[in-house]
C-alpha cells in the first residue's frame, strides 16, 4: 500500500514537472509559433540562480523564488535579443535560431561555471517523510505537488482575471484583431517569453529538490519530455500541455515501477510507444488548440 | 463634436497597398466627410479589404492617410486604434474560445479601465440586448447574426469616431441584414462617422452619402449614394434586375 501509494505521488509530481515545462512551452508557441528549444536552458539557468543565492546564504524560499525571477527575466531578453528581430521570419527560421540559443547558453554555462554538477544543499527537513497513520510520504513529492497545483492555479487566474491573461488567450487565436483592439503586440509576446520562464524556473526549482544538483546539461531531458507532452496534449493548447504532462510522467513512473525487471532497460520503449498510440488515435493531441485563424 | 472645419475628416491620397508582388490598391484618392456614412463598393479583390487595411495599420500602405490633421502613414495598428479609429473585420473574427463578456473587455481594455471600462461594456450591452443573454457564453457558440453584433460591439468599445465597417451583412439571415443596415444609420446618428464596404450594394447606396467603386484596385467611379444607384455601371454590375 506505502509503496504503490507513494509511486503514484512521485508519478504525480513528476507529471507536475513535465506539465509546468510543456505549458512554459505551449505558453509561447500558441502566441508566436514558435518551439522554443532553448526552454530547457532557462531552466538550467534558474538552477544556477538558486545554487547561486543558497550559496549567498539566502533563505530556501527566496533562492526558490530568485530562480524562477532569473528564468523569467532572462526568457524576456532572449526575446528581446534574438526572437524580435525575426519576427517576421518563418518557423523554421525562428527554430533555428532557438537552437542557437540554445546551444550559446549551454557552453557558457560549461565554460563559465563548470561542466560538472553542482551540489545544491537543500535544508534536511525537505528530505523526510511525512506519516499519515499507516502511510508514509516523501515530503519533496507532496511540496512539489502543492507547488505544481498552486503554479497552475495562479496561471489559471491569470489567464481568466486579468486584461493581460484574457490578450494572451485572444492572440492565441487572432493576433491581429488583438492589435486592433489597440493592445500592443509587444507586450503580449513580452509578458508570455516571461511567464514562460517563470514556469521553467519553478520546475527546476521542484527537480533540482529532488536530485540536489545542477549542472549545464540539467534541462535537456526534461523539456525533451516536455515537448513530447506537449505533442501529445495538442501543440499549443495549455489545457493539453497540462493533460500530457501528467500523462507521460504518471506513465513513466509506472512502467517504471511495475514492468518486471527483465523489462525494465526498455522502459523508455514502452512510454514512447504509448505516445505513438495516443498520437495515432488523437493525430491533434488530446485536447486540440482552437487557432481562430480565418478558414 | 460639430465639424469645426470644411477639411474632410479622412482624406486618402495616391494610396496604393502591395503584398509582395501583388498590388492590392493602386492609386486610391478618396475623401470621407464628418458625420456620413461612406460606401466603398467593388467585386472580390477588388481592394476594398485591402483599403481598410491600410487604414488601420495592418497592410503595408504607401500614399496619404490623412486623419483629422493626423498623418497615419507608418503608424501602428496599436497607436491608429488610439487616435480613433476601429475596424470590424470582414467574418467578424471574434475570439471564439473567450466569452462574449471578454470579448467587450479586450475592445475597450486599451482605452478605458476599471468603472468607465464596465460603464462601455454596459452600454454596449444596453445597444445590444442579445449580448446581455449570451454574456457569459463563448463567443464560438454565437449564430452568425449574434457573432456580427458582438464584433460590431467589440469595435465601438473603444469609442471611434470613424468606424470602418467591412462585410457586416455578409452571409447574415434578411432580418439580420435590416438590423445592420438600421444599426449603421443609428450610429451615423449619434456622431460615429462610418466608412463602409459591402457586397450588398443596394442596400449600402441607399444609406450612403457618398459612395466609391473599386475595381482592380483602381478607382472608377464616386458619387453620392443617389447618383452611384442610378449609374449604369452599378445596375449592371451589382444591382441586377
């Protein structure tokens, strides 16, 4: 019971991570159409910030929240810097020189900080293991979890409350009557490159509390499996992002809990043929983007 | 606001809108007088569209955009928006997935805030009744007719005093079309200045105080709503029968 209980906390907030890092994602493809692949940089990026504040000994909460500030701050010059002056570029353009994002950060944070991971030390307590009467939990995989449902929730206000949240859900769909509207394109596409990174700056936040390092490399396998959960929740659709973040990390922890052993090295093989076959029955994801762009 | 000046209220000088290879507008002059409903007519690709478009910033335009002593050349559909001037888009284009109620919200969002914002959007919904009942629902599950009033509704939200009008009887029930048409006159009335494209010419001349024809982008005939009605050219190209 402890045990099957727990891995379906730890498939939760796994799935939490994947969803935050595919909506950060879907965030700004549903604006601009663009595949951001230098996301998993940002993330890398705000483990560094918060290994840098711990190690100016900064309360926890503050270096959590220095990160995401970090990755939220640096997703809004990326986009100053290198999507602005494309804009009018095609998507594979536009893809292209996210790769070179990418790629730029990536060896600065292996020649100016270090190749080799850093030890982030997180205050023992978060560590431990909170009981329930019979049940015992991880406290990191029920924080994470509260800080996923709380991220979303907050995104969710946002995005339904706000003039701001309201002009990002309508450029989502006609970008150009949102200009007509009188509501500067400028902006919308600013405040979503930081939101974006505010979502992978939370998510590094909840991955490195569970590894306790960062190093330049941290972001890549997450947000490729982000960008899998955001192919198989709908490109572009920040319901879906969520749906298939969740989907693939609760799939992944059980086939990694409950294949037999013999099974186990081709894990990764089971997953991605799940994806496969959730692709082939909903070719749009499981819940499509509504682009409002003129038939 | 009583017209202060015999300047014309818009004034499009040797306008000409390009798309790349293809040029949309070739040539435009046209004048548009304070208080009158204007009438651009002309066939599918004719440059009507495109007119508007450079109008509010969001084609390419070259010439002269005269807008009460303002200059619109190269400005922002963002900024031209600000000094007064709305486009209801051809197909309506409201923002299917966000309610009607956020719909009127993003109109007016960028010109007023907090109480006058609310204040807009309940006297847009007093023009329009219908929107009061569907506020809440999205915009997507709106009839045709429905969808028409709210982009008309999202337009005026930001209070123009020229309200460029492209297509807003096309495909609409007759009944639709009559509240159009009555609905353009009474903004005319209350000191709106409309520039209007329609396919329905009839309809559009006969509320017009001046109307325009456009064909291939170039101009080829301008009159007052009376006397386009009576040319030959209108009969046999739009008013058949």
């Amino acid at each position: 019971m402890d045990v099957f209980l727990q891995q379906c906390l730890n498939a939760i907030s796994l799935g939490g991570i994947y969803a935050l890092l595919a909506l950060g994602l879907a965030v700004v493809f549903s604006i601009v159409s663009l595949i951001n692949f230098a996301h998993g940089e940002l993330m890398t990026l705000a483990g560094y910030a918060i290994y840098a504040a711990l190690l100016f000994a900064m309360p926890l909460p503050v270096a959590l929240g220095a990160g995401v500030i970090a990755a939220a701050l640096a997703a809004m010059a990326i986009e100053r810097v290198a999507f602005r002056p494309m804009r009018r570029a095609d998507a594979t353009s536009l893809l292209i020189t996210s790769f070179a994002v990418s790629v730029i950060l990536r060896v600065l944070f292996q020649n100016g900080i270090s190749a080799r991971p850093k030890p982030v030390a997180l205050p023992p307590e978060l560590s431990g293991v909170v009981t329930f009467g019979p049940v015992h939990l991880s406290v990191i995989a029920l924080a994470s979890i509260a800080i996923t449902i709380l991220s979303l929730a907050a995104l969710s206000l946002f995005l339904t409350r706000t003039t701001m949240g309201r002009a990002m859900r309508a450029a989502a769909e006609d970008f150009q009557v949102l200009r007509l509207m009188g509501i500067r394109a400028n902006r919308v596409i600013a405040v979503a490159f930081a939101i974006s990174g505010a979502l992978a700056g939370v998510s590094a936040a909840l991955w490195i509390a569970q590894r306790g390092s960062v190093d330049p490399l941290m972001g890549f396998v997450p947000v490729l499996k982000a960008f899998i959960a955001a192919v198989i929740g709908g490109l572009g659709s920040l319901p879906g992002a969520v749906a298939g973040g969740f989907a693939l990390g609760i799939a992944e922890v059980l086939f990694q809990a409950f294949l037999p052993p013999e099974a186990l090295p081709f894990r990764d093989a089971f997953v991605l043929s799940l994806v496969v076959a959730v692709l082939i029955w909903r070719p749009d994801g499981l819940i499509p983007a509504k682009t409002g762009r003129r038939s | 606001m009583t017209p202060t000046s015999s300047a014309p209220f818009l004034t499009v000088t040797d306008l000409s809108v390009r798309y790349g290879a293809v040029e949309a507008v070739h040539g435009l002059s046209l004048e548009v007088e304070r208080g009158s409903i204007t009438v651009l007519l002309g066939a599918n690709g004719a440059g009507k569209s495109s007119t508007l478009a450079a109008l509010t910033g969001i084609a390419p335009a070259k010439g002269g955009l005269q807008f009460d002593g303002l200059s619109l050349t190269g400005m922002m559909p963002e900024e031209i928006v600000r000094h007064g001037i709305a486009l209801c888009p051809e197909g309506r284009r409201v923002f299917p997935s966000l309610s009607v109620a956020d719909n009127l919200h993003l109109g007016g969002a960028a010109h007023v805030k907090g109480d006058a914002l609310a204040a807009r959007i309940e006297a847009e919904l007093d023009r329009f009744p219908i929107l009061r009942e569907r506020f809440h629902q999205r915009a997507g599950l709106l009839s045709g007719g429905e969808q028409q009033m709210l982009a008309i509704a999202r337009a005026l939200m930001s209070a123009p005093r020229l309200l460029l009008l492209d297509e807003p009887s096309l495909g609409l029930a007759p009944k639709v079309v009559d509240q159009v048409f009555d609905l353009v006159l009474s903004l005319r009335d209350q000191g709106i200045t409309i520039l209007l494209v329609e396919q329905n010419a009839e309809r559009a001349l006969d509320i017009a105080n001046r109307g325009y024809v456009l064909q291939s982008g170039r101009l080829v005939l301008s009159g007052s709503g009376a006397e386009l009605a009576g040319s030959d050219l209108i009969r046999q190209a739009y008013l058949a029968g």
